[in-house]
C-alpha cells in the first residue's frame, strides 16, 4: 500500500517530482527506460563491460529524505542520504523490493522499523523525528 505524508504532492513517478517540466521529466523516463533495458543481465546488447561515463549519467540510486513531522508550514528537506551501492541490496531487502529496477516508482514513506532496518544497513542512525522517504534518483 503507497503511504504519502498528506502535505506532500504525490507524483505518480519519481521524475515529475525530480524535474523542472513535464518534457524534461518524460525524457527522464525515456533514459531510465533504456537504462534498464541496457543493463538486462541476459541482454545481448550489452556484454558485461566496465561501466562509462554515459552508463554512470544513468545509474539509478536510493535516496531517503526527511521532512519535519507534522509541519504543514515547514516542508523544506530536513536530511538526506544517497545509499552507496553497496548498501543497496541491504536496502532493498528491508524494503521488501527485488531491485532498483524492480521497484516502485514515487517516493514512499519509511515506516519506523523500515527505516531501523535501513539505519542498521548503513551504519547510521536516521532520524527518528522525521517523516523519512525513499525513493529512486538517477
């Protein structure tokens, strides 16, 4: 079920939220798309080859904001934290998600033991007095 903090616009992908234009987010979208379609393990399109600078432009990150609780006059973003790739999988699996490609789009709010098992996956404590959410950046 999508849990959204209630003075938060909900966005029904990650890059209408991220970008400045609608144009800009579909092309966003559009580079994800094939990012994904590139990175298929059984692809043949792609061997299995060290990553460059246009893979890296299109490498797709977890990333967790927090926003005051309860604050409707207040909604600057109070923490942030990009998830190293090596925390990823830890991540994920406290998230109940296969994989960045697998996942949903949006941001979703962190319930309180989803972000201790995130805290503990990275080595950080987060911080319990914010609305925390995840979401997919690129």
């Amino acid at each position: 079920m999508k849990e959204h903090h209630p003075r938060f616009q909900s966005f029904s992908c990650v890059w209408d939220a991220l970008e400045d234009t609608p144009q800009n987010a579909a092309n966003m979208r559009l580079l994800a798309k094939l990012r994904r379609t590139l990175s298929r393990e059984n692809s043949p399109i792609r061997p299995a080859t060290p990553m460059g600078e246009a893979d890296r432009k299109l490498q797709m990150f977890l990333w967790i904001s927090g926003f005051l609780k309860g604050d409707d006059e207040d909604d600057t973003l109070k923490y942030e934290l990009t998830v190293g790739p090596k925390f990823e999988p830890a991540v994920l699996a406290a998230m109940g998600w296969k994989s960045l490609d697998e996942s949903p789009d949006g941001e979703w709010l962190l319930t309180l033991d989803q972000a201790q098992k995130i805290g503990i996956a990275v080595n950080e404590q987060l911080p319990a007095e914010l609305d925390l959410f995840i979401g997919i950046r690129g």
